[in-house]
C-alpha cells in the first residue's frame, strides 16, 4: 500500500477534528465503551487505593460474608511458612497490588474480564496465626470453602505454593479435580525435615489427600537439580514437560497436550512465578536458571481456552528479590490471563 496526498487526505477526514476521539472498529469501541465511556477520561493508574488488576475492593466479614455481585474473587494469600530456601512471598500479594497498567483489555481472548464478570479484590484470607503452618493451610481450606460454596470462583495470589494444597481440597469436594501446572519443579517430594506440608510437596500431598487426580495433571516448564525428588509424579501419571523440551516442542503441541490431559475435568491452573527464567523473574525463592521467557508463558496460557475453569493462583513472587519488580509485574500479568481464562470459560459456559 503507497501513502499519497489522497491518504492522507482521506486520514484527516477519518481521525481528524471532531473524529479525533472516534473508534470507527466495532470491536474497539465495544472495549472502550464498557472501559471509559468518556472517551479519554480513564482513571489514572496511580491514584486511589491499589488493588489488584485495579478490580473493585470488597471488603468481607468473615464472620458474616456477604458476597453480593462476586461472581470471581481476587484474594490474596500472604503466608510463606512452607518455604524450603529464600523467605518473602508473603509479600506477594502486596507486590502484585501495586503493579500498574495491566489490563483491562485482553487483546489476545478479546474480552476485558474486569467488566464482564463480577470480579472483586476481596482482600486476604483472615490467618489467625503468622507462625503455624498447619494453623495457617486449615484457614486458607475454610476461607476456599466458604467461596466454593457462594459459588464464588477463586484467583488467589500468593504466598508459597504450599497454599495450593489447601484451596484444592476445598475445591474438590464433590469430585477431583485436574490441574495444569506452571513451575521450575515438580513440587511432589516427600517429607522434608520432618513436614510434608512444605512448598515442595503440595501436589504429592492433593493426590494422597484424594483432591488431585494425577493421571489429569500436567506440569510444565520444570527443570534444575531437584529432578531426583519428582518420583512421585511419574509413578502416579502426571505429564512432566520439562523447560527443555520447549527446545523440540512447539507451543501449540504444549497447549494441545494439556487440553488432552485435563479434557472437560473441573479444572485449576497454578503458576509459579519461577516457572519462568530468572532474567524475567529473580523475584523468587528457589529460582532456576533455563526457564521459560514471559512470551512463552503467555503464550501457552492463552491457548488453555474452552476448558471447564474452577480457580487458578499465581505464588511465589518476592518483591525483596525484585530490584526492577520485574517479577511483581509479570505476575500481575500472568494474573490477568488466568483472570481473563476463567471469565471466557464462564461466558461460553452460559452460552452452552
């Protein structure tokens, strides 16, 4: 196509004058309509309070929830007392709230989850002790199970992936669920030093617990030293691809796997942020080097649609390891897609 006076011309008409704040694309318009309105008047993204993805807060009493118009909960779950080697994902929550300009338009699965769903922060899971382990996984199950049974799906950001065990046997208490795994490790070891509640064992444990069914659990991107403590998930039938396997596996084949994996199962996605190669996350406690970049993870996740959706989390961001809160951000991102994957699941499920 050649630019001339006549296209120039014809662009004038079209963008210029009283036409400068006009969105001629159906589609585009339809996003900023539901966005802003007024057009150009979008609120600034760094006043008022932080929430996460800039949702509306709603604050609970737990004593007395009342959960009117949340159809999807944004819930932060800032305990790490099951981490193994760098402390500080309690922090997490926190981190991600503070990330600006992430959404609300996904352009990618073409919705803008913020405005078609009931989507609220509605602050973090009420911890009666800092320093209980099995204290703290017995308040994250009880607040999952007072949302599971509002109907209310859960997003959760965390926190160590210890806090995945608990949601999961909220969540599976009419039938086990699937679950598509993002994570530098396997997180199916046995014991350590005496506790198997720890960050490196959540996934062994859903499976004993009767939360899990390994046999639709696939995990991806896992790598680094530890391959040695991962029995567990071989022997029990998970599908492990390892980040070098992203050598000679195209992502649409990983997108493809998973979707045969977990099928039309009620199904969780949880991210670990060291998933991805420290150069984009070293934000993290146990990082991995030869990880995923922040496109491939994307990438992948906006290929996990038309699948039956019950929750996802994002964990183990730790802002005191982010001197460029590179990994607060892609988390937040990550957030987003999951956030995004679970409304559309939502509406096509309405639609059926």
């Amino acid at each position: 196509m050649s630019f001339d006076d006549k296209k120039l011309e014809e662009l004038r008409a079209r963008f210029g004058g009283k036409n400068e704040g006009r969105l001629w694309d159906k589609e585009f318009k339809a996003v900023s309509d539901k966005i802003s309105p007024d057009f150009g008047s979008r609120p600034a993204s760094f006043m008022g309070l932080p929430t996460m993805l800039d949702a509306p807060y709603k604050e609970i009493d737990w004593t007395e929830p009342n959960f009117e118009g949340v159809d999807i909960a944004l819930i932060g779950v800032p305990m790490d007392l099951g981490v193994s080697n760098r402390s500080g994902a309690r922090f997490g929550p926190r981190a991600v709230r503070s990330m600006e300009r992430v959404g609300p338009y996904n352009h990618v699965l073409k919705n803008t989850p913020i405005h078609d769903s009931g989507v609220y922060d509605i602050g973090d899971v009420p911890f009666r002790s800092r320093l209980d382990l099995e204290l703290s996984h017995e308040d994250i199950e009880r607040t999952f199970n007072t949302l599971q049974e509002a109907g209310i799906i859960p997003v959760a950001v965390g926190g160590d992936h210890s806090i995945t065990a608990p949601i999961l046997r909220a969540l599976a208490k009419e039938e086990r669920v699937a679950l598509i795994h993002f994570d530098a490790h396997c997180d199916t070891a046995g014991p350590l030093e005496g506790c198997r509640f720890y960050h490196g064992g959540p996934f062994r444990q859903a499976v004993l617990d009767g939360s899990l069914d390994p046999t639709k659990t696939i995990q991806i991107g896992i790598r680094g030293a530890a391959e040695y403590l991962w029995e567990f998930s071989y022997e029990s039938g998970m599908t492990v691809i390892h980040a070098e396997d992203l050598n000679t596996m195209s992502l649409e084949k990983i997108v493809r796997r998973a979707k045969e994996v977990v099928g039309d199962t009620p199904t969780y996605i949880t991210f670990d942020i060291d998933c991805l190669d420290p150069a984009f996350a070293p934000g993290t406690g146990t990082p991995e080097v030869g990880g995923l970049t922040t496109n491939q993870a994307l990438t992948i996740l906006r290929g996990l649609t038309d699948l039956n959706l019950i929750g996802g989390d994002v964990v183990e961001i730790a802002p005191d390891y982010d001197a460029t809160t590179n990994t607060a951000h892609a988390g937040a991102q990550i957030l987003f897609e999951i956030l995004s994957l679970i409304s559309l699941s939502q509406e096509q499920r309405s639609r059926a």
